[in-house]
C-alpha cells in the first residue's frame, strides 16, 4: 500500500522551507532567497518575514516584493558561451557588466550552476529552478569541470601530475586535480585540468601556486555538458528529453 493509500501527507502538504521554495519557483537560489527575507522582500500570509526558517505548503499565500508567486515551472536548462569581461552575478556593486545583463531577452529569469570569475571565458550552465542549482553545485554530485587553461611559466607534466592527490594552499584544501601539458609555445604552455570541486578560483590560484600565471582560462565542460560548438555568447536550451536522461527524475520537475 503506497503513502498515499495509507494517509501519510505527501511532500506538498508537509510544506517545504521557503528558501526552496523561491528556488524552485525559479525566483533566485536558496542562498539569494534568505538575503531576500533578510531584507524583508518576502511575506507568507501577509506576514512579512524576519527568518527562513518557516515552512509553507500549497496553501499559504507568499509573496516577493508586492507580488504573488509564480507558478512552478518545468525544470528548464540552458548551456551558455560567457565571454571574458562578465561578471556571473545579477548585480555588481562596482557597476561591471553581468552575464544576466547580456542574456537575450527571450529567456526567462534564470540562475547560474556556479560561476565563472570575470576574466575567465567558455562554459556556463543556466537554469530555471533554483532548486536545481544547488543540486547540481554539490561536490556529492561527482560532476568533472573541464578547463583549457594559457599559462606563462615553466611547467611540466611531472609538476602537475602531484596535484592528483589535491594541494593545501593557504591553509586551503584542495581536493584531487588531474591536469597536463597540450602545448607549449615560447613561454605561454596550454594545459588541460579537471576537477570536482570547483572552488572559487581554484584553477588560477593551484597554477599560480606552481608559479604559473594564468592569462587564459575557458571551462569546457560541466559533467555531462560540452561546450562544443557554441559561438562567445551564444545560448542553448539543452533538450528536455536530455536534461531528464543526465540528471534523472529526482533532479527535474
């Protein structure tokens, strides 16, 4: 006898945190949903919230600045070419240009897996549900970034090749890389590297603990998503059909 049969509330009648909720409206991520409480943009009931740690359901009225929320949509994803000199936020107190800024205007609000830093160029995936985003950042996920990176310096493959057990840097720990030599031309040599964790900078700052410095950097890939052919600053939805193959019903909506 399912859940069901026997009476137990399903998951929308349990209620879910509100934060996730927002996510999976495709409003912003968890994290951005509790600066917005914060911030008191965000009431339940015609209560104005102080704290995200309330539940709602179906049944409860919430609004974000004035306005009802929208209704769920379907798990969406995009894959999308950033262009270096683009900050991935969805505003910059320095006044930079965003890679929100940039989108066509025929995609709707969305959020980015991850990030990529303002001078760094290649793949960005972008997503409807902010519930996915996080989902999809966890290091549990297993997922390899791929990066052609240009460095100026001396370096072999010897060198590189210890970064497969990870690198403590600064007190900071670094989890396994593997990474080698494509090419070397005078003193710039392109190199290949993959990792899992994906921590902020991380590429640059392992190079540049090797004595390399970092004048290039494109991600080429994001688990199972190529940057392929895509043109610099070109965007593409990744089919429905292929979204629910990679990432499995309990990913999408």
């Amino acid at each position: 006898m399912s859940a069901a049969e026997k009476g137990a509330p399903s998951a929308a009648e349990k209620g879910e945190r509100i934060a996730k909720v927002l996510a999976r409206a495709g409003l912003c991520s968890r994290r951005e949903a509790e600066r917005w409480i914060a911030a008191g943009r965000v009431a339940v009931n015609g209560l104005v919230l102080t704290t995200p740690a309330v539940t709602v359901t179906a049944k409860d009225a919430v609004v974000v600045d004035g306005e009802a929320l929208p209704t769920k949509q379907p798990s969406r994803l995009w894959r999308y070419h950033k262009p270096a000199g683009l900050m991935t936020t969805h505003h910059d107190p320095q006044g930079r240009p965003t890679v929100f800024d940039a989108l066509p205007a025929r995609l709707p609000r969305v959020v980015s897996v991850g990030r990529l830093d303002f001078n760094s160029e290649g793949l960005l995936l972008l997503t409807n549900d902010g519930d996915l985003e996080r989902k999809l950042e966890l290091p549990a996920t297993g997922w390899t970034r791929r990066y052609r990176v240009r460095a100026f310096g001396t370096v072999d493959d010897e060198t590189l090749a210890k970064l497969k057990n990870g690198i403590t840097i600064s007190g900071v720990r670094y989890g396994p890389i593997r990474a080698a030599v494509d090419s070397k031309k005078g003193a710039n040599a392109w190199i290949t590297v993959a990792l899992t964790e994906g921590k902020n900078r991380e590429v640059r700052r392992v190079l540049e603990h090797l004595g390399l410095t970092v004048n290039r950097l494109i991600r080429t890939a994001y688990g199972p998503f190529q940057l392929g052919h895509l043109e610099e600053g070109e965007v593409e939805e990744v089919p429905g059909k292929v979204l629910r193959e990679q990432l499995g019903g309990e990913l999408v909506r």
